[in-house]
C-alpha cells in the first residue's frame, strides 16, 4: 500500500510565502512540513511514496529527489494543469496500489494510521475518510454518520443547532483503486465538493473514522502561526531541532549568542545562528538556521524561516518571515507577512 501526498495546490491563502514555493513546503519548526509527513509515515511502515505536484513542483523535487535520503521511494505525478483535489488523484492513477492513502500535504497532524487501516479492512468499503472533531463546526462540511460509521451526507456549513456532527473531513483517505472510475480524467475535480456527494449518492461505501490526535491545517497565517505555538508549547509532538538548554528554550548547533541577549521562552533557534548583544527573542518566536540578527533587535511572536538577516534595533512581532530576508534597522513591524521579494502583507 502506498501513500499519495496531494501537494500541488497554489496555497493562496498563504501568499507571499508561497509564492515561489508549495505551500507544504513551508516550514514547521524549522523543516518542511512535507518532510515531517513523509517521515511520520514512514515510522508507520509506509515505504513507498507518490507527491502530487503542480504549483513550482522542482522546489519539492530537488528537496526529496527519488527519496533515497529518507530510505523510501518517491514518485511524481506531474500535472499539466491544476487538477483539484480529486482530479489530483485520477492523474497519479498509474502510480497507486490497488489501496492507498491519499494525504493532503498541507494538514498538520500526528495521525495513528493503524486505527483508520483497521476500520477500512472491517467495514469493506471503497472509502475510509479521517475525520476530525472541531469545537465550531459552523465554517466547514460536517458529516453525518449512521451507526456503522457509514457516511449519510456532507452538511457544509451548517447552523450550529443544525449540525449533523461536529465531525469534519481531515484530509486524510483510506482509497480503494477502483473508485477512481468515478473520477473524469481531463478537468479539475475538488474530492469534497464533487467525488464524495457522488460516491454517497452512488452507495458506494463511504465511511468515516475519528483520527485521533492534533490537527490543524496550516492553509492560513494565522493557523499557520497558531501551529508553531502549539509546537513551542508542546501541545503537539512535533519533533522540535536543538537541544532544550532551558525550559523552553531550543537552541541548534554552532549559535553565537551576543552577551546581554535575553531568550524569553517558548523560543526555538536554528543552527548557526547570530545574536548581536542586548538583543530580545522571544517570547514565542522561532529563528530559521543560518540567521543573523543585529544588536539591540526585539523579537516577539514571529518566525523567520532560514538565511534571514535583521539588522540593529529592530522591533519585529508577530511577523513571518521567508528564506533570505534582510530587513534593515531601526524598523518597527507588526503583523508583517513577507518574502524576499520585500512584499508585505499585513
Ligand atoms: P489555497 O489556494 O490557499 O486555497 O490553497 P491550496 O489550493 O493550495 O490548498 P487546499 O487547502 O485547497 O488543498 C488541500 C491540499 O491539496 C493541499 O495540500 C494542496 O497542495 C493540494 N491541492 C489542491 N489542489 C490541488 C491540485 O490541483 N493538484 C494537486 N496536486 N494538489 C492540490
């Protein structure tokens, strides 16, 4: 059984930072999230890998090559044009097993395979779809469920006191081959919106299971910033790079840490990392590897992803920042989101 990655969306809701970059390739405590997922899996003893690509698929390419590294396969199914989320699937047909896992790279999560393959051995079925439970179901597509688990209906966006459930699709499927006959070939086709109501309608065996665990999607900036605090705060178990020299305080290999500077936990520092004297990080501030950060620098609520270069007496807070950056000094910014490229986005 393989495992399918959906990776080629364009990740617009995360612009600037996917701009030039698929949006899984954003980097979660320092590593794309991407990496995380493939090495979770492949603890779970999937060894045999295909990434979905379309949106700059040589920045996932030249990261992964053929997967060697990781001591797995990878194969790319390129498109030509954006496909969707079904459509996706229908292209990397000749790639899949006769069962696989489809997982959207983009959702965050620590997901206990065993379970969710269990369930879908049992109920025989074409689909097994993960689900997770949120407090507010009112913004997404709630299921509703018979007692077998067999899924009824998608209810989208739901009234509270009408709500199925509060039980939503996690991106994450347990597939049988043969549904992709459900799926045209030649245009984009969204899962949620059109495969799934049609394979309900169809009777075609489509179940639910609870996956246990965190989950978040990262599809924002603001979740995309809420994901790293939980990671600082041990919420999740993401594996956190360096040593924890203080509670709370992640620091990598080979940092020049200036003298007066104050590290205010939850902080996670990268490798090599440059701290000019007098300088505050923290709290909750994460520092990509090879970073270099001037005197006097203040820095509270922000992520800056590798190479970035902040000059003296600068006040950053809740900022996010891409590979490279050079921000000069005596700035003051809030709620910057930004690439090299120096577009911001408040
Ligand atoms: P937004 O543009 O901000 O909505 O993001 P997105 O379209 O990249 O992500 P969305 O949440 O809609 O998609 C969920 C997952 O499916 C993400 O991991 C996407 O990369 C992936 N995805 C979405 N559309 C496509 C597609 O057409 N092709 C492929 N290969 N993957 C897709």
């Amino acid at each position: 059984m393989n495992a399918l990655l959906l990776a080629g969306g364009l990740g617009t809701r995360l612009k600037p930072l996917t701009e030039t970059l698929p949006k899984p390739m954003a980097l979660i405590a320092n590593r794309p999230w991407l990496e995380h997922v493939i090495v979770h899996l492949k603890k779970q003893g999937i060894q045999n890998f295909v990434i979905a690509v379309k949106h700059h698929p040589e920045k996932i390419q030249n990261h992964f090559g053929n997967g060697e590294k990781w001591g797995i396969t990878i194969q790319y199914a390129m498109e030509d044009s954006l496909k969707g989320t079904a459509g996706a699937i229908k292209n990397a047909e000749r790639y899949l097993d006769d069962r696989f896992i489809v997982v959207n790279a983009d959702i965050v999560h620590e997901i206990d395979l065993n379970p969710l393959l269990e369930f879908h051995r049992k109920h025989g079925g074409n689909v097994t779809i993960g689900l997770t439970e949120v407090d507010d179901p009112t913004q997404y597509g709630v299921v509703q469920q018979d007692g077998a688990g067999r899924i009824l209906r998608f209810v989208e966006k739901p009234r509270l006191e009408e709500a199925p459930s509060r039980r939503i699709n996690a991106g994450i499927y347990v597939m049988e081959k043969k549904v992709l006959s459900f799926i045209p070939p030649d245009r984009e086709v969204s899962i949620e919106r059109e495969t799934f109501p049609l394979l309900i309608t169809r009777n075609a065996g489509v179940y639910g299971k609870v996956i246990s665990g965190y989950w978040m999607d990262m599809g924002t900036k603001d979740r995309y910033r809420r994901i790293h605090w939980d990671v600082l705060n041990r919420v999740n178990n993401l594996p956190i790079p360096g040593k924890e020299s203080g509670k709370g305080i992640w620091l990598g290999k080979n940092c020049d840490i200036g003298p007066g500077v104050l590290l205010i936990p939850p902080v996670l520092i990268g490798d090599n990392v440059v701290i000019g004297e007098r300088s505050i990080i923290g709290p909750f501030s994460v520092i990509g590897n090879d970073c270099v950060i001037g005197r006097n620098v203040r820095c509270s609520e922000t992520i800056m992803w590798d190479r970035c270069k902040i000059n003296d007496a600068t006040h950053l807070s809740n900022c996010i920042f891409g590979y490279d950056l050079e921000m000069g000094s005596k700035h003051i910014l809030h709620e910057a989101v930004m690439n090299r490229m120096g577009v911001l986005q408040a």
